[in-house]
C-alpha cells in the first residue's frame, strides 16, 4: 500500500527551546524533527499523536500540542518516492509544535532512527536537512512566545 502525501512535521522543544532532533537510521547524518505520514481515516492531529508516540515513545497528549497552521509543499525526494503511487511528484506537510517542560528521555524506533540529541534552537535549525524543518524550528521562538502569552 502506497503513502499518503500528506504528512506532519512535530517540533518537540522544551519550554527554553531546546529542541529534540533524530537521526534517521535510511540516511546516517540526516537529522530531523518527528515527521510522517497520515494514515487512511486520521485527522492531522492523530497522525501528530501517532508519530510522536512511535518515534520517540512520548505521549503526545501528555504535553501540550499545537497545530501551527503552516503547510509546506515540497517535491518528495528520490530516494523516498518508490513509496508512494506512481504519480505522486508531491507531499503537503503540516507543522505542529509540542512544547514539554523540559528535556525528557525519550525512547528512539529503532528500525527508523539510529540516535537522538537535544539542541539550543539555533544549532538544532542548523542540523536539520530539511529546510522546511529548519524553518519551523528558526520560527520556534516567535510561535513559543505566542503560546506563552496565551497562557497568561
């Protein structure tokens, strides 16, 4: 069964903007934020839970999860095209940020990544392959301070 082009992208920071990237375990040296694919019948938000919970063991709903409205189109990369029909040149990705208290221990998918590390945001946008992902994560404080004064 071929892929969904429809995806999320998770930054999960803490509340002083450490961010947790993963090291994919298909392509050594290419680090990232949690991302995937929707499954049939998800809403954007379940797929967020979803992929969160597979990739790092955390539980997104534990923690506060905000769908930051911000959709990337981009042309799906070669190497990761046989994965979906034939047709498919294109994946619309959604952005979410998952804001936890602190840095927390998290368990990696083995099979999908080989490491993980927490980084200051400015160092972890500069890590990321994705410039997509670089961008959420440079958009981090702006969105952080947002929710922040929400609270309030």
């Amino acid at each position: 069964m071929y892929k969904i082009p429809v995806s999320v992208l998770v930054v999960i920071h803490t509340t002083d903007l450490q961010v947790l990237l993963l090291e994919r375990a298909d392509h050594p040296g290419y680090w990232q934020s949690v991302t995937g694919s929707q499954n049939p019948g998800e809403t954007l938000y379940q797929t967020a839970v979803r992929e969160v919970s597979e990739e790092t063991g955390l539980n997104a709903a534990d923690y506060a999860l905000t769908d930051w409205h911000i959709e990337n189109q981009y042309e799906i990369y070669e190497e990761w095209r046989w994965r979906y029909a034939p047709d498919v040149r294109f994946n619309t990705e959604h952005v979410f940020g998952l804001c936890l208290p602190g840095v927390t221990p998290v368990r990696v998918a083995a099979r999908e990544h080989l490491n993980h590390i927490w980084l200051p945001w400015q160092q972890a946008a500069e890590k990321v392959f994705s410039s997509s992902n670089a961008g959420a994560i440079l958009d981090l404080p702006a969105r952080h301070s947002l929710t922040q004064s929400d609270q309030q």
